[in-house]
C-alpha cells in the first residue's frame, strides 16, 4: 500500500517561495497568474502495514514529522 500526503500552507502564512515563482512567471509573460502557493507532495510505500492501521500510522507521521501543524495543513491519499 502506498500513502500520498500533499502539504500546503495555510491561509494568511507568508509564502516566499510562491512569490518568487509568481514573480518569475510574470517576468516571462504569464500574466494572468494572480497568485502562487507553493507545497509538497511525499509518497510513502507503507510495506506490509495493513489497510486498517494505513490511515492512522500516516497521521502519526505527518502530525509528528512531515508537517508544520502550526503553519501547514495536509491532506492523506491511501493508493492500492
């Protein structure tokens, strides 16, 4: 079983690198961009974790490692 977590800023956190990407896409002419948020993605291969514990065990992870709770929401996909 593999996992798909995707990490994004929340609402009203200053996100520099989004600007920055905002920034160089308006300097090569794409300027209907009116605003960019930059995340992550991280894919897990969970091994032999069963389907009933996959959920859980993920929401360990990313409370206690891969996200900034304070700053950051996340959002889990289970992948067969």
């Amino acid at each position: 079983m593999k996992a798909r977590v995707t990490i994004s800023l929340k609402n009203g956190v200053l996100d520099p690198q989004g600007k920055a990407i905002e920034h160089a896409l308006h300097g090569l002419g794409f300027e209907g961009v009116n605003e960019v948020r930059q995340g992550k993605i991280i894919e897990l291969d969970l091994g032999d974790i069963s389907t009933d514990a996959a959920p859980a065990e993920v929401e360990k992870m990313c409370t206690q490692l891969l996200a900034n709770t304070v700053i950051e929401n996340y959002t889990v996909e289970l992948l067969d």
